[in-house]
C-alpha cells in the first residue's frame, strides 16, 4: 500500500487521476457530476416549491398573514449575508487558478465560513428562537391568534412550509460548511495548484447552489404577501 | 489511455474569470436584492409575485452564469443544468394543471377568465 501510495504521489503531482485522458477531461468529468448532484438538488427543493405554490393558490389570504409573521430586516440581511459568501468562494477559486499562496485560499474559505455560520445564527438566533418564543412554530405550542379569523389552520401550514423549507436550506448550509471545512484541510496541506482545483470548483457550485435556493426563498417566504398592506392584522 | 503521458496531460486550459467580473456580479446581485425588497412595499397588485420572480431568475441567471463558470462551460453540463429545470417545470405545470382544474364548475374556471378577452371576438365574423 505504502508503495503504491509513494507511486502515486509522485506521478500526481498535481491531483491527476489515471483514468481520465488529461486533467481537463478530469476536471469536466467533476464539474458534470456535481451538476448531475444539483439537478437531483433542483428537483428536491422543487417539490417542496411546487407544494408551496399550490397552497398558497388556495389559501392566499392566510399565506399572507403568514408572510408578515416574518421580519423582512432578517431575510434580507441574510441574503446579503450569502451573496457575500458567495463572493468570497468565488475568489477562493480565483486564487486558486491564479496561484496565490495557499493562505489566500484558505483565508477567502474561512471567511465565506464565518459568512455561512453568520447566516445559520441570524436564522436560528434571530428568527426561529423569537418564533418559538411567539408560538408561532408549529409543533412546538402553536397558537392560533385571534386576528387571524378562520385563517388559522392555513398560517400554521405556511409557517410549516416556512420552518422545512429554510430548515432544508439551513441543512444544506451546515453540509457546506463541513464541506468547506475540509477543503480549508486540504487547502493547508498544499493539495490546490493552478492545475488542480477541482474540489474547490464542485464544492463552490453546492455552495452557489444554496445561496440560489435563497435568493428564491427570500421573495416567496418575505417579501410576497402584500408588504405594503397590513396583511390582516 | 493516454498515449502520451508527457506534460500536455497536466495542463488544464481554464477561462479564468476575472475579479472584476466577481465584483460586477456582486453588486448586481445586491441591487436586485435591494430592488426585491424595496419592489415588495409597493402595491402593484397581482404583479408583486410576478416582479419578485422575476428578479429571483435573474439574480440566479448571474449566479449560474458567472460565479459558476457555467457561460465558460461546455455543453455536457449544460445539458444536465436545462434538464434539471426541466424537470422541475414538468414537476411544476403537471401538479398544477391537476391542481388548478380540480373546482370546475359548469363554466369551466380557466374559460371564465378568458371570457372577458373573447366575449366580443363573435363582433369579427
């Protein structure tokens, strides 16, 4: 074992596998799996949409009051907060294409990171906790308030689409940060050159993934639901 | 497989993006972000859903496009990205086609809401 692994370093200096026939075919043949991954991820999050979608055709009014039951300040705050660490993976990459030292890497994955953790304690701090401490998570002494009429039932359905569809999104976030806390080992241990990136590349395109998930949730949880009105209340 | 395994098997060619483009992308997305936002508090009526949509594909259009390489991709992956939409939209058009149609009444729903749009088309014949 020990043999094959001194072999194999010494004629993969740069992370090239043997079954491909160059390291662009290697590098594609990554790429197209993540996107395979994705488009299974698409359609995931998708038949939650598409339920979505359908209820709030149905129950629009409580959806609605479901909608001002969130704070705009916390959604919009936290899609920054990803577009910003969407950023920064990006130029992960680039310094790993461009051949910066491999502090730069690691310095840009951290702090998409830090971005990421950011994130999940606004989500969980901030908005579930104060839900939870509102009654308005359903499960966990849901109450139905008075001005909400007959809506009832229907806003503590939105509020479950609410809680699984950023519970989906907040999980995805915790498997990207494991992921991008083992690209931040392999990064120190000097695997990334400018020829060999490719864990970084497919790990950027999950994390740019989720961040799209939320650019989608953002409007149809916050902001559709008639801001400008008083929804009810 | 190579029959020549010398330096040209490790040479990747990739069109690397530049930071400025990385910047550009990132403060178009912000701006949609602020736009989705500020859009949200004005009452334009059954158009709200259609603008906060509208300007979530474009955010993920730049997304996709720049900060996932996929404008410098080739077209293997392109395929599996435009089935995965695809897909969703199969997904999405066929539960809401069942969904939509199930309260007909003698007037079929969708029929009453075009009705007002051809109701004088008999006025051309």
């Amino acid at each position: 074992m020990s043999d094959l692994a001194v072999h194999e370093h010494e004629a993969n200096p740069t992370g090239f596998a043997h079954q491909f026939e160059d390291l662009e075919q290697q590098h594609d043949a990554g790429r197209l799996g993540m996107w395979i991954f994705l488009a299974t991820e698409i359609l995931f999050f998708g038949g939650m949409f598409t339920s979505y979608t359908i209820y709030r055709s149905l129950h629009p009014a409580a959806f609605d009051i479901g909608s001002h039951l969130l704070e705009v300040k916390f959604g919009a705050t936290n899609t920054a907060v990803l577009i910003c660490s969407s950023l920064t993976m990006a130029l992960s990459i680039h310094s790993a294409q461009t051949g910066k030292r491999k502090g730069t890497i690691i310095g840009w994955l951290i702090f998409t990171m830090l971005l990421g953790a950011t994130f999940l304690f606004l989500k969980f701090r901030f908005e579930w906790y104060h839900d939870w401490l509102e009654h308005i998570m359903p499960g966990f002494g849901f109450v139905y308030r008075p001005e909400w009429g007959a809506n009832g039932p229907q806003v503590q359905m939105f509020m479950c689409f609410y809680f699984f569809l950023t519970g989906l999104h907040a999980l995805h976030m915790i498997v990207g940060l494991g992921i991008l806390t083992v690209l931040v080992i392999m990064a120190a241990r000097g695997r990334f050159t400018t020829q060999y990136y490719v864990p970084l590349e497919i790990s950027g395109l999950y994390w740019h993934f989720v961040d799209i998930v939320w650019i989608f949730l953002f409007p149809l949880l916050y902001l559709i639901g008639g801001r400008y009105s008083t929804g009810g209340h | 497989m190579s029959e020549h395994p010398g330096h040209s098997a490790h040479t990747l060619h990739e069109h690397i993006v530049p930071v400025s483009t990385y910047v550009a992308v990132f403060i178009a997305l912000m701006f949609g972000t602020a736009l989705t936002t500020w859009v949200a508090y004005h009452n334009l009526g059954r158009w709200n859903s259609v603008v906060a949509l509208i300007i979530a594909v474009a955010k993920m259009l730049l997304v996709v496009l720049f900060f996932m390489h996929v404008k410098y991709n080739k077209g293997l992956s392109r395929i599996v990205i435009v089935g995965g939409f695809f897909w969703l939209g199969i997904m999405i058009t066929l539960s809401l086609s069942d969904e939509l149609t199930r309260r007909w009444e003698i007037n079929p729903a969708p029929f009453n809401m075009i009705l007002p749009y051809i109701s004088h088309l008999h006025l051309l014949f």
